[in-house]
C-alpha cells in the first residue's frame, strides 16, 4: 500500500472563471487569464500580495505555444513569485487543483493562485491530439478525441432503443443545466420532446456518436486560490471555505486498442473511485453525494462513466438517470453547470469541475444552484487514454 | 429584412464575385440553399468545371445532390462566423441534407467569404446636439442662467438654442430670443471641432466661427459639458488575428523493440511479444508488461487473420494526421483480436473502404500488404474482410 497522508487540511477560498464561449477576439490569451485570475481574486477578497506561489496549467500543444506561463506572467500576476507549470492533457485542470492542494498541504505554501485555460479557437485540436499518440505506431492511426465504441457496446448491452434514449436524456438534461448558466457556451434550449427527432437525425460524426452527443471547443480560462487551515482560522475568508478531502489520480498502459479486446480491463474511472471512496469510508457514492461535477465529453461516454464512478452494476446507472436521481432536482444532481458538453476550454475544463462544485457547495452558483442544502461534491477530470482524477470537496471539517 | 447588417438576397447576389473558379476545377455539383422564414428564399448554386451558376428558384428545389437549409437569420448568422455553424448543425437550426463536410471543405475553398462592408456612418451635427443633455454636468453648472445658438450652414445643417437654467439643461431646434451668444458656421466646422479632427481656436481666428455676443460665454460653455465621444471611434480599435502555419519534419528512434516490429512488417509478419508472467501477447510490442513489470522478449507471430470486436465508422471529415489533408469519409478503424493474440489485446488499424458496409462485430479479416514491405506502417494497407 502507498503511503498516502496530508500534513495539513486546504481550503478554497476564492473562485474566477471567465465567460465561456467559442470566440474571445477581444481578448489575447494574457487578457482571457488576468480576467479569470482578477475575478478569483475579488472573490476572495485578496490581491496578489497574498499569493506566495502559482500553479498554471493547459493543454500545450493546442495553441502550439511551450511556456505559455511565461508569455502569460503578466496577467497571473506570477513575476516574481514561485510558479509551477502543469500540462497533463485533458486532466490538466484537475492536476493543477491537485498539485496547488498538495503545495499548501505540505507546508511549504500558506495561498496558491491555480490557472487553468485553452482559448480552443487559436488552436488546433485535431493536430494536437494527434501529436500526442505515440509516434511510432498510433500517431497515423489516431484522429482526434471522437469514437463511437461506447455507443457500440451500450446498445448491444442495452438494446438500441433504451441506449439511445440514455444517452439523450442525459444530453438534453445536461443542456437544461447550461440554460441556467450565463456562463455556459452552448446553451441550445433543448426539449425533451426533440428528443426522437435529434437522435434519428442530427449529423453522423462517428457511427452513432452524432453532433449532438459530443462536447464543443471553447475558449475560457478559470482561476481558484487554496489557502491552509490555519491561515483560514487566523485571517478569515471573504466565501464560505470549502475543504478538499481527498483526491485520486489513475493512469493506465498508453494503448487504446487493447480497450476493446474480448476481455475487458478494469476502467482507470472504476480503480480511482475505489481507491478514493475505500480509503475516504464511502460505501454508497450515490447517496453520499449531493452533487458530482464530471468530465463529460460525449453523452455516450457520461451515461457509461456514471456506472464506473458511482460503482453502479448492470444497468443500475441507466435506471438512476431514468428516474430523474441525476436532474438538477435529483438524489445527486450531475453537472448542474451544464458540463463539458456544453462547455469545453480544455486546459480550463478540468478545473471547472471542483470550482463549479465548490460554488454548489458554498451555495452562491447563481440560477444552476441545487435547491437543496450541498454537504459533499465530486469532480472528476479526464484525459489521454482514459486517465482519471477524481477531487472530493466537503462543507464542514468534520471527516 | 436585414439580420446582422444584410439579407439573405445580398450573400447570394455577392456569390459570382466571391467565386474562385481555379479551385472549382474538379467540382461537379448542385447545391440548394432554402432559407426559411421573414427575408428568406430558395437559391440553387450549381458549380460545375469552374463555373457557377446562381439562381433564384420559386417551388421546389430540384436535382440539387445537397442541401442547405436555416432560417433566414441563422443563414445569415453562420454566413458570416457570428454563429457558429457546429452549433447551428447541433441544435439543428442549421440542416444539411447529404455531405456535411462540403460546409467545412469545399464552400471555404471555391468561395471567398461574404463579409458586410461596414458603412461608414458619418456623425452629424444634429447626432452630437442629440447628446448634449446627456453631457450636461449640472454640478459644474450650479446657478449658470445662459443661452447659446448655434446657426449651421450647409449638409446637415440648421438652427438650435441650448438653454442652461436652474441646473437644467435643454434644446430647442431654430434661435430663441435674447441668446448670450449666436456661433455662425458650416455644420462640418461643427462637427469637427465636437470630434476634435478641428481645433475651435484655429477655427475661429481663420474666421471658420462668427461669434455673436458674449465672447467669453462662448469660450465657457464646453465646461458645462462632458466631451463628445464619436461612437462609431470605438470600430477603429483594432482587433487582428494573426495566421501562422507550422510545418516541421521530426524524425523518432524505433529503439530495439519496435525496430523488431518494423523488421517483421518487412517480411508481412506481425509480431508480438509475450509477458513470461501472465503470457498475454502484447501488439505491437511494448518494452516490458505493463501489469507485471517485466521484461517480454520472446516474439510470437500473430494472425495474420483476426476477428473484429469493435469499430469506428468515420462520417466527420477530420484531417490526415500525418497529411493535414481532410480524409474522403467514411473511413473506418478496426479494432482486432488477430488468431494467436490473448483476449485481451487488440489491434487497430484501418478496413479497407469497400468493406465497411459489411463491417459488424464478429467479422474476420486480414491485412492487404504493399507489394514491397520497407518496415514502415504504410506496409499494410488496409484489413480486408473474408467473405
């Protein structure tokens, strides 16, 4: 067993993101930070002065840009001060929550200001993604981030109606979400009344895998500041503080092709979840959460994923989602921002899921706000080939 | 009905002028265009050997191999980029009925894009006496009782008084009685020195202003006001986009493991390599066994037939990685478990574009090789299905 221990417990006091959207030509990518990283600060309630240290974090090879922490100094507000860079994909938002959680934790940081951003119009995804395979052998066979292998075995295992239906009714749900967030990018309006006409014949991309099921590109950035027990104690804070408990990340060998074998491994979703949920006490993820955040990048991929998250077997997942347990009103509401389907900064993507979980748990998300009081939340972030990290934020300081 | 500055008519009408008939040289099609709606209508682009041919259609659009069809103000939208068109393709505002990627590849290329030519407005001297209320400061004119006119002469021209009094402020068109002070000029003087393109001094002493009565009230009355700000200045900041492309050639060391892959592939062998732990065959070979830890040196050769248990049938048109190119779709990628290989492990690559309407879980395959195999992935062309 590894060990696995926090010197001391990590709060977030302070929150930013930016609009979410597919064009920012108003804004150059130090402005679309600064903007991020000036309203966390406001939010907190503190100013540069207060940050020892910066963790920045987004998907290099998009914009084509190496070090874009230091083209970007002059908007995270970084000179001068300790700054770390993190680029691990589509997880990066996440790694960024996590390596800023683990600098406080050990001490040698008392606030760390966490970037996460892409501006996905100035970038090249197809070109990015594609560079990213392993150019030996997978790189001519690798396209870019889209599949319908999900689709493919749901509706063997399910029976092509009720996947089908699944997988709608988690994307018109995830789009009723987006409607209550000003910040969302895509918010389309839909009903579920479209639901058979969207299914039969919005635009092919992947076999069943349609234009409709899949997440979009944006630009955005997002900015959160992390600050110790003690300091919280001591100073205050301007927000309700909320604790990060714990957080797990899996990895898996660096191949796709052996995920569709006739034997399947175990997926990274399920390994993390156990690890984190078997070393936190949580027998029932489902009941014990009020909220989960999660990396949503297709519909296919969602409603399949929630099974693994949430340890569910057979099709216990399907039948939460079709009794309305994961609807904004439900027993654990999943993604009340409208997820990555409805907004996708890559570099920012990850980081939105605990920061939007921490709004839900502080209680100031605005009209996507669970009615209900919010104790413990989940955020997940996803990337590469299947890797996983998942956060778990509580209200009290009571674990 | 115009939407975001133009109408429908006007992109279509634009059409021969944007057309680059030297990139048409291989097109042969007939595309419909309905836009539906107030300011909407029926067009039918025919494009044929580098010529296009633009026609109004009443009824119904026939012998056209796609269509196009939105609402006026989403035709508009996406025409010009201030709606996404991916967006308006998934909340279907925006439908196309046949190949999609002619919206992405073929129209960005025979077509130069429709752009509204921005008109410049010309700020005139009743738009800027509009605003003089608003720029009233009353905390500057606390007490002030004046009367100013101003009598304009030429385009644009005409007569207004300008009242100050008990901390009001108000406008009147033609000249009041008992004005402190009357201003004679041509309205463009006007309006110059409001934008500041003319300086008011070097205007009145080249005797561009007549001053009637209270000299100094006439120097006096810009502090009762905040200054004018042309509101069409704001378009000339300058928002630019900056294209690069990045093309570098990179070259990668196979090492000893993969290099025995290539080795095999020049002799149509496609090999494994087997963990001594828990014998799974790994395709292609990897270093070690990412389970146990070890590492695999014995090589087994697979297939080179196999079954297939899943796949990707591509209708998205995404570029070649390796080309830039955008691919003819569909494509499909296979993924197999090649005869020999542990259950577990599968190989992807590429089914011939033929097969793909008898592809299905459970098909069996085999890979087509390039006539001389030279230890590259192009060795293998495609997986074919056995029928």
């Amino acid at each position: 067993m590894k060990k696995h221990r926090k010197n001391r417990n990590v709060a977030i006091t302070g929150i930013g993101q930016t609009a979410l959207s597919s064009h920012k030509e108003d804004q150059n990518q130090v402005e679309m930070v600064h903007e991020a990283v000036r309203s966390a600060l406001e939010d907190a309630k503190l100013t540069l002065d207060d940050i020892d240290c910066v963790v920045h974090g987004n998907m290099e090879l998009f914009e084509m840009q190496f070090q874009p922490d230091m083209w970007h100094a002059l908007g995270s507000g970084a000179y001068g001060k300790d700054e770390y860079r993190i680029t691990t994909g589509g997880t990066t938002g996440a790694t960024v929550v996590c390596a800023a959680d683990n600098l406080v934790a050990s001490g040698m940081y008392e606030t760390v200001l966490a970037i996460g951003f892409e501006k996905l119009q100035e970038a090249n995804t197809t070109g990015g993604i594609t560079n990213m395979a392993d150019p030996l052998w997978f790189r001519h066979l690798q396209t870019g981030a889209l599949t319908a292998t999900t689709a493919t075995e749901m509706i063997e295992e399910f029976g092509e109606k009720r996947a089908r239906r699944a997988a709608m009714k988690y994307r018109i749900m995830m789009d009723k979400h987006a409607m209550l967030n000003h910040r969302a990018h895509r918010r389309l309006g839909l009903e579920y009344e479209q639901m058979e006409d969207l299914m039969k014949n919005s635009p092919q991309l992947v076999g069943e895998l349609r234009l409709i099921h899949m997440c979009s590109q944006s630009d955005g950035a997002c900015a959160m500041i992390f600050t110790s027990e003690d300091s919280v104690k001591k100073k205050g804070t301007a927000q309700p503080p909320v604790w990060i408990r714990d957080h797990e990340t899996s990895h898996r060998e660096e191949t796709m092709s052996n995920l569709f074998g006739f034997k399947k491994p175990k997926m990274t979703h399920r390994d993390c979840a156990e690890k984190l949920f078997k070393r936190n006490g949580i027998k029932d993820p489902v009941e014990y959460f009020d909220v989960f955040e999660m990396y949503d990048p297709s519909a296919w991929w969602a409603v399949d994923w929630l099974r693994e998250f949430f340890l569910l077997k057979a099709d216990e997942h399907l039948q939460l989602l079709e009794s309305g347990a994961f609807d904004l009103d439900g027993k654990c509401p999943i993604n009340p921002s409208g997820g990555v389907i409805a907004s996708n900064p890559i570099g920012a993507t990850a980081m939105l899921r605990p920061a939007e979980a921490a709004m839900q748990i502080r209680g100031d998300a605005g009209p996507h706000q669970i009615k209900k009081n919010v104790q413990h939340a989940l955020a997940s972030g996803f990337g590469g080939t299947l890797w996983t990290v998942l956060i778990m934020l509580e209200k009290d300081l009571n674990w | 009905m115009k939407y975001f500055g133009t109408t429908v008519a006007d992109i279509f009408n634009t059409m021969p002028k944007r057309f680059k008939p030297e990139e048409a040289k291989d097109v042969d099609i007939v595309i419909g265009y309905e836009a539906t709606g107030p300011g909407g209508g029926k067009w039918k682009a025919t494009i044929k050997h580098g010529t296009l041919k633009v026609e109004t259609v009443e009824g119904e659009l026939e012998g056209c191999n796609t269509m196009i069809q939105a609402d006026a103000e989403t035709f508009v939208g996406v025409t010009l980029g201030k709606i996404t068109a991916i967006d308006a393709l998934t909340n279907q505002k925006l439908r196309v009925v046949g190949d999609v990627k002619l919206l992405m590849t073929l129209l960005p290329k025979v077509f130069i894009p429709y752009s509204i030519i921005p008109e410049k407005k010309e700020v005139t001297a009743r738009d800027i006496l509009s605003t003089v209320r608003d720029r009233f400061r009353a905390d500057k004119a606390a007490g002030v009782i004046m009367s100013f006119g101003y009598d304009l002469a030429g385009e644009g021209g005409g007569q207004w008084s300008i009242i100050i009094k008990d901390g009001q402020c108000t406008v009147k068109e033609g000249l009041e009685d008992n004005l402190n002070v009357k201003m004679t000029m041509d309205a463009s003087t006007y309006v110059g020195m409001m934008t500041g393109t003319l300086d008011a001094v070097t205007a009145f002493t080249s005797g561009k202003v007549k001053i009637d009565g209270d000299m100094m009230a006439a120097g006096a009355t810009a502090k009762y006001f905040n200054k004018y700000v042309d509101p069409n200045a704001q378009e000339a900041e300058e928002l630019l986009s900056l294209k690069v492309v990045t093309s570098v050639g990179m070259r990668f060391a196979t090492g000893p493991v993969m290099g025995k892959w290539f080795a095999g592939l020049k002799e149509k062998k496609l090999l494994a390599n087997v963990c001594p732990s828990c014998k799974r065959t790994q395709i292609p070979p990897r270093e070690i066994c990412a389970f146990c830890h070890v590492r695999a040196g014995e090589y087994k050769e697979l297939g080179p037939e196999g079954t297939v248990n899943n796949y990707d049938v591509v209708y998205y048109a995404s570029p070649d990685p390796l080309t830039g190119v955008v691919r003819d779709t569909p494509y499909a990628g296979i993924f197999v478990v090649l005869d020999g290989a542990t259950p577990e492990d599968a190989f992807s690559f590429e089914l011939k574009k033929e097969d793909i309407p008898r592809l299905k879980k459970g098909v069996r395959v085999r890979p087509v090789w390039a006539e001389k195999p030279k230890g590259h992935f192009s060795d293998i062309l495609y997986f074919e299905i056995i029928s």
